[in-house]
C-alpha cells in the first residue's frame, strides 16, 4: 500500500508518533510519503527527553521513506531546506494525496 502523512504539530509526542507510524507501516512493506506543513516543518528542531522525533525522522530516512516540506511555511518561519526536509509546494502535497491508497494526517 502507499501510505500519505501529513504532520502539522511541532508537539514533540505528535510529531513523535506521526512518525513511529510512517516507520512501522515502511517496515510492514509499505511505501510512504510525509508531507510537513504549519508547525510541523519544525520537526527538524523538536527537542525532547520522551519524545525524541528527530530520531524517528531519520529512521523514516533511513528506511526509505520520502519527507517533503512545504516551503512556504518553512519561508514564514525563516527556515532553510535540509537533506531531510526539502522545500517542496502546495502541489507536491496534492500530489502526494493522489499517489496515497490512504492518508493519515497528525
């Protein structure tokens, strides 16, 4: 299955588990896609004792998953792409709804 996640919290336990579910359904087999939009372009910067996203975002790498950001919430918070964020647009998004057998937003 193809699998769409929208994250749009900097909330460490959100983002956190945004993220837990994208790895579990990669590793089932599954292909996914996160689109990071509002707050959830932060994800990069979360910091967190329990919580920790950053090191769920780079498992998602790790384990094949594709991020993109939206760039004009990243511009709004004077944010700067990364290897793991790249800036991408609002039709990237639509894009990655079309390609989606299911979407999960957190």
């Amino acid at each position: 299955m193809k699998v769409g996640i929208i994250i749009e919290t900097n909330e460490p336990e959100k983002a956190w588990n945004g993220l837990r579910f994208g790895n579990a359904a990669l590793k089932r087999g599954h292909e996914v896609k996160t689109f990071l939009m509002s707050a959830g372009v932060e994800i990069e910067s979360i910091v967190h004792e329990k919580y920790n996203a950053r090191k769920q975002l780079d498992d998602f790498v790790r384990n094949g998953g594709i991020t993109l950001a939206c760039g004009t919430c990243m511009k709004s918070r004077n944010q700067e792409e990364s290897d793991v964020c790249p800036i991408s647009t609002m039709n990237d998004c639509v894009e990655m709804v079309e390609w989606a057998d299911k979407v999960i937003t957190f």
